[in-house]
C-alpha cells in the first residue's frame, strides 16, 4: 500500500485554502421567501418548465422546496450517480440541475443535444476547487503505471484525464474490480474517501489530498459523546467525513445509500453524518423516526460550514426562475473535452448498469 504525498500537494493545499476561501466569500445566501411567494413561484416555475419543456433534477442537498418542486413536475431528485443518469434517459430539451457545478457539467458532458441550465453558476465545490487540472495532470504523468480514478466531483477537464470516473456509491466497488484486475490506481481528489476505499479493500492508491469542507467538519470525539447519549441510535456516515468519524459509524455510503438504510434500519433514533439538506427526504422516507445531526466544531468554533454546503445552499426558487426565464446560467463544456470526459464517465455508467453495487455496514 503506498500513501506518498509528494511535496508539491502540500504546497498546494495551502494555495486551495486560499482558493476556497475566495468562492466561500461569493457563496451568497438566497433570501428565505415567505408561503404565499414560494407558491407563486412554484406556480410560476412549472409553467415555463412545461412551455420549455424543461425537466428540474435536484440533489438530496438543495432546500427542501427545490426537491420538492422537482418531484411534482415530474423531475428528479437523487444522489450525483441518479443525477446523471437521469439526466442523460430523460427526453427533456432543457435540464435545469439544482446543485453545483460539477453535477451540471456531467449532465452536459451526458446529454451534449441538451440545453443544461442551473439556477447559479457560482455553486462549487471544495473538491473540484482543490484539484486544478494542470497540477493533477502533471501529478499523473509521474505514475503513467497507474490507473486514474477521480470522484464525480471535479472539472470536466480533470474527468476528461481520468480512466474512471466514480460517485460515493459506486466507488468502492470500481476500485474492487480495478484491484481484481492487477491495476494500481491514483484516486483524487478526496482524501477521506480516498483513504476509506484504501482501507476497506487494500488497494495500492495514490491519494490527492483535497477534502469536502461539509463533511471534514464532523467531529469523531463529539459523534462517540453523542452515542452515549442515543445508545440506540444508528451512526449513518457518509464517506468524505475524516476516517474517525467514519471508523464510529454503522454504515458509510452515499446519499441514496444513507436514506435507504434510514428507512430499512430497525433503529427508531438516527445520526446523520452529511449535509443536513439530506433531512428533508428522511423525514420523508421514515416520518417515525428521529434524526439527529452528527456533532460539527459548531457555528462559533472553527466550523466554516456545519453541515451544509454553501454552494449547495445557493440554489434557490428565485435564481431557478430567472435562469429558466432567461435560459441564463447555462452550462458549456469544449465539446472535445466533453467527448473525452465521456468516457470514463460512461464506463462508470456502464459497470453501475452491469453490477450490484454493495453497501457497506448495516443500520
Ligand atoms: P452523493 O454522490 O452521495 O450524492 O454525494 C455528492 C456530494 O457532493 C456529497 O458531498
Ligand atoms: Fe462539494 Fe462537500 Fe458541497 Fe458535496 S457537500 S458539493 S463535496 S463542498
């Protein structure tokens, strides 16, 4: 098992802080509308989405009333893989993708005949913002032995250096297969789940070193406090939070994986390690049941985030309306790079339509 990080990633980090700080200080919150102007928006969204022939895809973090709008008219709502898979089956003209830019990105890089439009084009992501492609195509082109894997959540241009592209759902078990084969992998850009996967399978994986400002918030020693305090609880984690805190939980995995076992687990109290958005299907899914959000650093420590994702909280029934009014905001990506990051995106499509995928731990 080899773990090197080689120099230049530490200096980068330093230079990703920075970075990431400049984004969070565009992460403008959207202003919280009252009932009667969320109705009217709603109303006013599905018209034109129907004039347009529009079809809204949400992710489990976006505000409760975008999934919500996305499951009445006839939209989606799902974790990165769904996303783009029903993305790329839907016949709609335009996609309006609530979420942040790397989701938008594969839906384009999917469905290139589609108009792809999002309610902000400034909601990023820390991952994607700690691996700029040059460093990371540089980095490869010193193990060209190795096979490179990147997580979902990055450029089209780093997807389009990549062999494979994986979502938390499916990442363990593309590494697995990658491992039965012989091959030894480079994985970026998140560390946690980098060394997660590394873990769980003994893989030989070279590992960028970037991490989700959201989930590196969790805090291993308050989430072992909190057990003692719910000893029945189940501990759902998902797997870009920091080894501790994943070592505590009962099960790791993605999105659609956390809801599934929260709505199959036996536990009648549950804590939820990821952006707290996730909550609004929870309840949905299990109404019985009580979820509690893992302990972060909290609003007055060091947290910057405390479980929910400022860029993700950036989509809003105001900016869906005028990108969508506009057909502004839309997502462009070099059609070469875009046919080049098609495939490792489509060979990640292929190995989810060709296997079961595995959960690990049980709820
Ligand atoms: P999922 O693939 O589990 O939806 O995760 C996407 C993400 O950005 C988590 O922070
Ligand atoms: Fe990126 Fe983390 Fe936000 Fe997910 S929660 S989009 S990994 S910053």
């Amino acid at each position: 098992m080899n773990q090197i990080k080689p120099t230049e990633i530490s200096v980068k980090l330093s230079a990703d802080t920075v970075r990431v700080r400049e984004y969070l200080d565009r992460a403008v919150r959207p202003a919280v509308l009252d009932e009667e102007a969320q109705k009217t928006y709603k109303t006013n969204i599905k018209q034109l989405m129907q004039q347009k022939n529009a079809r809204l895809v949400a992710h489990y973090y976006t505000d409760g009333v975008l999934q919500d709008l996305a499951e009445e008219s006839g939209g989606f709502v799902g974790d990165s893989l769904e996303m783009a898979r029903f993305g790329r089956d839907c016949d709609a003209e335009i996609l309006i993708v609530a979420g942040v830019k790397f989701m938008g990105e594969s839906a384009k890089i999917l469905s290139p005949e589609k108009t792809v439009l999002m309610p902000t084009l400034e909601a990023t992501c820390s991952l994607d913002i700690g691996c700029p492609v040059g460093e990371f195509s540089a980095f490869c082109d010193e193990h060209p032995d190795r096979t490179v894997v990147v997580y979902a959540n990055t450029s089209a241009a780093v997807k389009a250096r990549a062999d494979w592209v994986v979502t938390s759902s499916i990442a363990l078990d593309v590494v697995e297969h990658l491992m039965d084969e012989g091959k030894k992998v480079i994985w970026a850009p998140d560390k946690h789940l980098g060394s997660y996967i590394q873990k769980t399978t003994g893989a030989d994986m070279l590992l960028w070193d970037a991490a989700c400002i959201v989930h590196e918030e969790f805090k291993a020693r308050g989430l072992a406090d909190m057990r003692k305090l719910y000893p029945n609880a189940a501990i759902l984690a998902h797997p870009e939070s920091p080894s501790a805190v994943l070592e505590i939980a009962d099960l790791v995995g993605s999105t659609t994986q956390i809801i599934n076992a929260a709505k199959q687990s036996e536990k009648t109290e549950i804590i939820v390690a990821t952006d707290q958005g996730i909550f609004h299907r929870l309840q949905q899914v299990a109404p019985e049941k009580k979820f509690i959000i893992a302990p972060t650093a909290g609003n007055d420590a060091t947290c910057r985030s405390c479980a929910q994702c400022p860029w993700m909280a950036m989509n809003s029934l105001e900016s869906l309306y005028g990108s969508l009014q506009k057909t502004g905001n839309e997502i462009h990506v070099d059609s070469a790079l875009a046919a080049q990051a098609m495939i490792p995106l489509q060979r990640m499509l292929d190995f989810a339509a060709n296997n079961q995928l595995k959960v690990r731990g049980k709820a």
